[in-house]
C-alpha cells in the first residue's frame, strides 16, 4: 500500500474520531461523573464554567419540578464546608453571544447517585442575577451534595453560563411551616417587627384565592380577646440580608370546627400593597374583629426565594387622629359620590401615600398625594356605593377615617 493511501486513511479515521468523540454527551452527563466545584470557605463567589455541548442525555433521575425540565441534564458536586452551610448560584457568562445561556434550572439532592434525594428545586431564585438560580443548603459537615442543573425548556443546546459555591451561616430555619405551628404575633401599638423566614418551609396545602401559588409558606397568628372591637394591621418588609425581596401574605380566621387546616377560612390576601417600604411586600388591615384568632400566612411570590423577611402586627384601632398624624385634616364631602376633599389645619407640603381600604380589609384603591394649600382632592368615582376606611401615611405616621360612597 502507498504511503499516501496510508495517510489519507489515517487522517479520515482521525477525523472521524473527532466526530464522534465531538458528538459525545459530557463527562458530567451524568451523576456518576459529576464536577467537584470548589466551595470558597470565606463566601466569595469564584464562577466556574458551565458547559452544555449539545449531546447531554437525560440522565434518568425523576423529573424536577420547576424550570420546565424536559431533559438534558449535566451534574455537578459540592462539599458542606465547616460552616455547616453552602450556597449555589449561577449566573450569566460573562460575555453576550449565541453560545451564552441565558435561562436555566436547578435542583439540589442529597444522598448518592444510586439514591438520589431531591432537597430543593429552583428557577429563577437570584434575585439580583434573574433568571438564573440560587440555593442554600444546611446540612453536616463534610457531607457531598449533588448539583443538577438545565436549560429551561431547552434541548440540544449548546452553551455556556456559569456557577459558584460558597460557605454561609446557616440560616434562620422555619419552625413555624404550618398552621397549627403558627408563631403568635403580639399586638403593638406601632410596627414592632419580628424576623421570619421560610428555610426549609413546605406547602401547608392549604387554598388561596387570587394571589398566586402559597407554596413553601410560613404561619402566624395574632389572638384577640373580648373586651373591645379591634382594627388590625399586619406588614411585611425585608431584612437587612434582603434575602426575600418580594412576598405575599394571606390571612385567614378559624371556624367552628375547630380544625386549624380544614377550619380556615380566608379573608383576604395581598401581594405589593406594603407602607413601610412601599415595594414588593404587604400590609392588609383587618376592621371591627374581637374575640377570635387570625391566621397570617406568608410565602415568597412564586416561590422564587429563600430567606428572612420582618413582620409586624399593629393595633391601629388605639390610635387617636390627634396624636397619630401631625397634620390633623378633615374630610368631605361624607358620604361622597365622585370625588373626596382632605382639608389640613397646616398650611406645610407633605407627600402622603392614600390607600382606601373596604369593609373586608381588601385594597380598593391606592395613590400618592401631595399637600397644596393644605388640600387635596382625590377622585373615588369608580368605587361601588359602600363604606370604607380612607388611610392616611405621611412617612413616619399613619391614621385611618371612615369614609361612605352613595
């Protein structure tokens, strides 16, 4: 055979080879083969590169149920450092082209890859780097947790994001995942919040009405006695960490069975009509209740986040106009039809955030106004013949008036 024949041979089985061996799923494809990441034990984020060539295979594991899972998984690892906590995020590569993945998911599981656990499932969670995951895992020291991630509803693609692990404090863990687990509130007459968190927190299975999917929700409850008629407040807002940036809240009383799950009956919910930050968390008031307990449930919205978050109950029905907002006002024409004036006694300009709120404790209306001439008006011709409470927040006070549409 010429020496030529013999070369042109050996560089079209070369080639091949290449084919093939480019046509191959990932070492990763699998949990078997799965990448040890390294975890910076001081919590620095150290990216790593994620590779999907294009011929990843599903690798057998039931289904996650989040990201629109439809198959092509690759694997990763990582080692519980001595804090007792790690986190895994992923993020965007670091430039913008046709091989940049720019959504995904991810799933956490403990145990081996012959016995596989799912911890938590993720889709969008980071919420500084949306869409893309993070996860906090508390477990013991030097224990291997198994990391699996995919392109949302993706198959066949090839690409790049990236991913990091790192050492944090455990965190705050949710003992309070049911109803009949609910952590008493104590009624104040200003905002004395408490900190709450949904780590490790499940779906409690119970309905809710329209305000979105109460899954991985947490309980509380507020007691009220018989000696008088109370209004309520209840508010959510971040923690410093800011680990929970947006929530929804529900609050519920309890029937006569008696039964904490099955006895609940919702009054309302709320998602985005917070005071204290005004942004992204909740604030329903409850009027003219006595003598019954009223459950608070609160979940992150869409179940994208895992942290902290303050919430508070207040007494609002202890607190006089006078020595509640600086600005005393006066309100006409009472009952209204199209429109409502607030006459100030002082002549200053104030920004003001104005909620109205119906008999039910359910938002109807919300605006912010300011202050000319010691006046505003405020238009209500699009609320249903009925009594109200108009509530008044001038940034540090807040004060509630009854107000009737004919």
């Amino acid at each position: 055979m010429k020496k030529t024949t013999i070369d042109l041979i050996q560089v079209t089985l070369l080639f091949c080879c290449q084919i093939l061996f480019s046509q191959a799923p990932p070492a990763n494809d699998l949990c078997s083969g799965a990448i040890a990441l390294t975890v910076d034990p001081n919590g620095g984020c150290t990216y790593e590169t994620v590779t999907f060539n294009g011929y990843e295979t599903d690798s057998g594991i039931t289904n996650p149920d989040c990201a629109n899972y439809v198959g092509d998984d690759i694997w990763f690892s990582a080692v519980v450092p001595s804090t007792g906590a790690i986190t895994i995020e992923t993020n965007k590569d670091s430039f913008s082209g046709p091989t940049s993945i720019d959504n995904g998911g991810m799933a956490i599981y403990t145990g081996d890859c012959n016995n596989l656990v799912l911890y938590e499932c993720n889709d969008d969670g980071n919420s500084t780097l949306a869409p893309f995951e993070k996860i906090t895992f508390s477990g013991t020291i030097g224990e291997t947790i198994y990391i699996r991630l995919w392109q949302n509803n993706v198959l066949d693609n090839a690409g790049t994001h990236r991913i990091c692990a790192y050492a944090v404090e455990p965190p705050l863990e949710a003992t309070n995942d049911n109803c009949d687990t609910a952590i008493q509130l104590t009624l104040n007459t200003s905002c004395s919040p408490i900190i709450g968190s949904n780590f490790r927190a499940t779906n409690s299975g119970v309905a809710v009405s329209n305000c979105g999917n109460g899954n991985d929700d947490v309980w509380f409850k507020i007691v009220l006695d018989d000696t008088k008629d109370y209004d309520i407040a209840i508010e959510t807002y971040e923690d410093t960490d800011n680990s929970i940036t947006d929530a929804v809240m529900a609050v519920y009383s309890e029937n006569e069975s008696g039964n904490c799950t099955a006895g609940l009956s919702e009054i309302t919910c709320d998602d985005d009509s917070g005071i204290i930050t005004n942004e992204n968390f909740e604030r329903i008031e409850l009027f003219g209740r006595r003598n019954e307990t009223i459950f608070v449930r609160i979940w992150s919205l869409d179940n994208l986040e895992t942290g902290t978050f303050n919430i508070c109950a207040t007494d609002i029905s202890s607190l006089d106009d006078k020595d509640f907002l600086s600005q005393d006002f006066v309100l006409f024409p009472n009952p209204a039809q199209s429109s409502v004036n607030l006459k100030f006694k002082s002549g200053t300009n104030n920004n003001l955030d104005i909620s109205i709120y119906n008999i039910q404790g359910k938002l109807v209306l919300r605006t912010q106004k300011i202050i000319e001439n010691s006046h505003l008006q405020l238009d209500v011709s699009n609320l249903s013949h009925g009594f109200y409470f108009l509530k008044v927040y001038d940034g540090l006070h807040t004060m509630s008036k009854k107000l009737i549409i004919k």
